[in-house]
C-alpha cells in the first residue's frame, strides 16, 4: 500500500535486492554511481541555507543532512569494497547511520563540502569498479548486522538504488517547493 508519506519517503520504492546479476546489471550501476555527483550538483544548485535546512519530507532529514549522509554512506561502501577486495571475507564495522546525521560537522561544514567529496569518492569508487575481473565481483565482505555474506555486485546495485532514492527526495522536494 502507498501513502503519500510512503512516497515522500521512498520516491522511487524500497530496494529490493536483485536475486542474480549480468554484466548488463553492472554496467548500469556503475553509470548511476558516476552520474550521482552531477545529479547532486543540479539537485542543489542555487539553493541558499534556509532552502538547504527544509526535510524533504515531515520528519525526515534535510537537504544539508541527506548530502553529508551520502558522503558518509558512500564512503563507508567504498572502504568495504576495498576491503573485499583485499581480504578474504573481512567482517565490516557497522555505525549508526541516522546518529551520524545528527553530528555537528553536519551543521558546522557546507554542503559543498561533502557535495566535493562525493565527487572525488564516486572518480575512484567508479574507477575501481571499472578495473575489476568478472570473478572479483562475487567477493565478500561479511556483515554483522545482516548476519551474512555480502559480494561487491550487491553492494553495487544497493548503492545506484541508494543514489537514485536520495537524488530523487531532494529533486521532488525542489520541485514541490517550485524552486
């Protein structure tokens, strides 16, 4: 069932993980996580700090708190990348994804800030994903929380889903308030 608040909050629906995968599934994560800093880069253009303090939804995060969040996110699936890459089925740390949004440095530091870093994290993430063998992509890292193993080619399409979803709550929002 969909609700408006359903909607506000999930633009383009909840992930769903994709049971397998191609090459062609590939091709299209990696274009979504190399597009995501241009999207972000429309998505708050122009917008001052009050229009940057507006949840995209009641109760939600702000335009300011979603950007930082992404670099945060990003940054957190990029290490895990690497870190299946070289290690066999490392354990990831986990953090609290919503009490990091709540930190100073999310209101201290400038949204370009982290805008900046999303660009330069995504030119290496893309990269890296870019080199990879066809085996590679079927390597794990294990995850406390999910209790299971989880390969790079999830990751990949969780996080072109994840890009979408938080490009799309601050374009509806701009939208919606016709700026």
């Amino acid at each position: 069932m969909h609700t408006e608040m359903e909607d506000l909050r999930y633009p383009i629906g909840r992930y769903k993980k994709p049971e397998t995968y191609n090459l062609t599934d590939i091709k299209e994560w990696v274009e979504v996580l190399d597009a995501l800093p241009g999207w972000l880069d429309l998505c708050i253009e122009n917008l001052d700090e009050e229009q940057l303090r507006i949840p995209y939804r009641p109760a939600g995060w702000n335009t300011n708190q979603v950007i930082h969040h992404i670099a945060d996110s990003h940054m957190n699936a990029y290490i895990r990348v690497k870190l299946a890459l070289t290690e066999d089925n490392p354990t990831i740390k986990t953090y609290k994804e919503a009490e990091w949004a709540l930190l100073p440095d999310v209101e201290i530091v400038p949204v370009n800030v982290s805008n900046t870093l999303i660009h330069a994290l995504h030119r290496r993430w893309v990269a890296t994903l870019k080199a990879l063998q066809p085996e590679e992509w079927d390597r794990t890292f294990y995850h406390p929380e999910h209790q299971r193993n989880i390969p790079i080619w999830e990751v990949t399409a969780l996080y072109a889903w994840h890009s979408r979803h938080h490009m799309e709550q601050i374009r509806r929002l701009r939208e919606r308030m016709n700026w």
